[in-house]
C-alpha cells in the first residue's frame, strides 16, 4: 500500500507487519543490484522511486512464498505500474474521488476508466454505489475486458441473523469499505474451498451486460473471523484519535473533496457532539497541508463548519532540516515551494472567513491577515506576523515545519510531544497569537488533514515509537 506514513517499510507487510529493517535492507540491495547489472547500457536509469517499491514488493512477496498477496494501485489503474498481475484472484474498486486530476483526468468518468484498467478477462470484480454514470463507465469497461462485474450490497444487509458489525475504523464512509472488503475475502475463501460464503450467480455472456444494471454481488453471513477482522481493524493515519491531556488530536489523511467530506462528517460526530462553548474552555485547530494539483481552495471551504479558532498551515517537512529523515523527505519538492503554497492557503482561508462572517453569527469580526514572513535568525524560524490592529491574536498562521506548528498548537501540555531544551521556542511576535487560549483552555482540539504525508509527519512526532 502507499503512502507509507513513518517509515518506507510499511508499504511492504507480511501478516499485517511492515518487514524488519534486516529484511527490507536485504531485499533492497538485492533488486537494485540486480536491476544496476541488467540495465540497458544506451538508456541507463533505474526505475523511479514508487516503481523500484513496487518490483521490490513483488519480489520480497515471491521469496518469502506468501500465500495471499493485497496489492494497491498507486494512481489510477490501467497504467499504474502494480497493473502487471495477469489473473489476479480478485479485482476491488472502492468508492471513486476526483483526485490526480492532471494524471487521470478531471472528471469521475474518467478517473472510473483508468480504475476499470485493472480489470481481468474471467476475475470477478466488485464495487461499491457509485454515482451512474462512472458505474456505466466501470460496467463498459468490464464488457470490454470480459470481466465479471459485481455491486456490492450495502453492510446493513450483511448484519440479517448476526447482529451489528461493528467496524475498527471510525467513519460512515468505512461502512461501504468493510461492505467490499467482505466480498474480496469471499472470493479468496471459496477459491480455497470454503463452504457457506453464498454463491456468485452466473451473469450471462459479456455482450449482455451492456445495458444492464450491474448485478448484485449475494449477501452471505460473515464468518466469526470476518466478524473479528472488521472489529479489530486499525489503519494509521485514517480517523485516528489521540488523547493526549488536554488536547487531542484527530488524524485523517483525507485529500479530495469526497473525502474531506467524510473527514468533516467523522469530525463533527467524534469531536464535535455539543456545540461550540463561548467561555474559552475549548478552543478548535486546523492543521491543513494539502500536495499535487489538488485545488485546496475548495477543501479549505468544506472545512469551515468545524468552527475552528486557528487554522496552521505548514509544509509536511518534520523539521526544517530533514538530514536525518530520508523516510519522510520529498525531493520533488523544495521548502520555499512548499511555503508559499502554504501562505497561498493562510490567504484563502482569511478570505474565507471574511465572507462567512457576514453569513454566520458564530464567527468574531473578520481579522485581516496580510501579514509579512519574516526569519528569526537566532533559531532558523519563520513565521508569518499578521498585522495591527490585533497583532496578538490572528486566526491563521504559517510554520516552516510540523515540530514548530505542533509546538505551538500544544503549548507544552502534551506530554507526548518533545519539547526544545531551548527555552521560547518561539521568540517570534507571532508565536504568541493565541497562545494564551491555547494554554488555558480546558480541551484543544486539532484536525490534522489535507495530506496523508501530513498525518505522517504529525505521527512521528506525535508517537516517538512509529519510528522505531
């Protein structure tokens, strides 16, 4: 799977675990050794980061002879490199988001073409509801591959004669997740002989299937294990929450409009069950990053709801040096190219709440937020100062890297977050925006979303022993 969130080596798992270090260094050397030796000499390279993880994955799968192999795509389907596997047991396409719009396309019509790619003459696929005309465009493509396509019912159905199932991830949007889950294992389980997993009907020949609603995958009564393994299920990184005293922390790697949405839903539900107290008892933080093409304008706008009291915004590097973090460097990306996005979106979320405040009694008078970046050459920080009349007390900041703009949300009162020996560890005028709220509150709650290489940056700092 990818992203990894800490460290590379939970891309590649075996029983759930992420290979040792000794493993993966192993396996490393040996296919890039191998690959160095047998390149074409005229057009010598090796191949790029996430395709030398995948030909790595495949490898390590292979030697280590494990029985069932869970393979996820990286961007899109048809011409992802994982789309080498020539008869799969089974083919999944979740529930389809506009994202990697300059690589798949920018309609879900589309983006449902290149994921009907990993299609397979003969291997049952399954989906998930989908709006109608992407699922016509996933049905085409299965009529064209000679693929057996399936609808998954809804979990509900499922819970007839077993009682509610109840899921290890948080979330209503998990429910369609566990729903295609459930019909994967299936399919692996009456390959291998299983009895009493409910039969796939016979769907008539593939020209037939034009024009058809998808037909529907049968409703089966989970094993006790099913039952265990959607109970017990723990993802990082996706609708995860850390209590940690006073503030808690709430992690979700959404990145695209449908599933910022659900972000926000989970959110609300989580966090957010009574409305917001006046007294100053809890105060509410955005950490927003957000990568790629992705138009975070419009993510920004479907997080107002939440009624934060500061929005951050910061890069996804951990520390502004990242010498010792290979794991989490992007060197696509530079720290001056990352920090203007970021002001970019401390722009668009004042100018946000300057249009809301005319709608919405909830929020205070529109602060302006033009601020200058300025250096702080004693300790190599930067942080935007919003100007007078309220110099103290702005609704948006920007930091150079997650440790400082995790510093400053917890004020030192997580006792899970490390704090500098150095004492001030903000000496910028800036750094004290809101730091009194912060530090006398009663709860502070922080979304952390817009990137999953965000949520990972926060998880290394946020639990030490994610590196380990």
């Amino acid at each position: 799977s990818s992203p990894h969130l800490v460290q590379v080596r939970e891309r590649i798992r075996i029983n759930g675990q992420p290979i040792s270090k000794d493993l993966f260094n192993k396996y490393f050397w040996l296919v890039y050794n191998r690959l160095e030796e047998t390149k074409d000499p005229v057009h010598a390279s090796m191949p790029a980061y996430f395709r030398f993880l995948t030909i790595m994955a495949f490898h390590v799968f292979l030697q280590e002879k494990v029985d069932l192999a869970v393979v996820e795509v990286g961007i899109g389907g048809a011409y992802d490199c994982t789309n080498i596997i020539r008869t799969p047991v089974v083919c999944g396409v979740s529930s389809l988001g506009i994202d990697h719009t300059s690589i798949l396309g920018d309609t879900l019509e589309k983006i449902a073409w290149q994921k009907g790619g990993i299609f397979k003459p003969g291997v049952p696929a399954f989906t998930v509801a989908q709006p109608e005309r992407p699922l016509e465009v996933l049905r085409e493509r299965a009529q064209e591959l000679k693929c057996p396509l399936y609808l998954c019912p809804e979990l509900d159905e499922f819970e007839e004669g077993c009682g509610a199932l109840e899921l290890g991830l948080a979330g209503a949007h998990q429910r369609s997740n566990a729903a295609l889950a459930l019909q994967l294992a299936r399919t692996w389980l009456q390959l291998r002989g299983c009895q009493g997993l409910g039969e796939l009907k016979e769907v008539p020949g593939s020209t037939e299937l034009m024009g058809r609603p998808v037909p529907l995958a049968p409703v089966f009564r989970p094993t006790d294990a099913m039952i265990q393994g959607l109970q017990d299920t723990e993802w990082l990184g996706r609708t995860q929450v850390l209590s940690h005293g006073p503030v808690t922390w709430y992690l979700d790697g959404a990145h695209t409009t449908s599933s910022i949405q659900a972000c926000v839903r989970w959110f609300r539900q989580a966090a957010l069950r009574q409305d917001k107290l006046h007294d100053g008892s809890e105060v509410r933080v955005l950490l927003f990053n957000a990568t790629g093409d992705r138009d975070t304008a419009a993510l920004l706008k479907l997080l107002l709801p939440c009624h934060f009291d500061y929005a951050v915004f910061c890069p996804n590097f951990t520390e502004v040096s990242v010498a010792n973090n290979a794991d989490q460097q992007n060197f696509n990306v530079t720290l001056e190219n990352a920090l203007t996005r970021c002001l970019e979106n401390q722009r668009t979320w004042t100018r946000l709440l300057e249009e809301k405040a005319g709608q919405d009694p909830w929020l205070p008078a529109p602060l302006r937020v033009g601020g200058l970046l300025q250096p702080a050459p004693s300790r190599g920080s930067l942080l935007l100062v919003p100007p007078a009349p309220r110099p103290l007390n702005s609704p948006a900041l920007v930091f150079p890297c997650l440790a400082q703009a995790l510093r400053w949300v917890a004020q030192g009162r997580d006792p899970h977050l490390a704090v500098p020996a150095a004492s001030g560890a903000h000496p910028h005028p800036a750094a004290s925006s809101g730091a009194v709220l912060l530090r006398e509150a009663a709860t502070v709650r922080v979304l952390v979303t817009g990137s999953l290489h965000l949520v990972g940056g926060a998880l290394r700092l946020l639990d030490p022993a994610l590196s380990q």
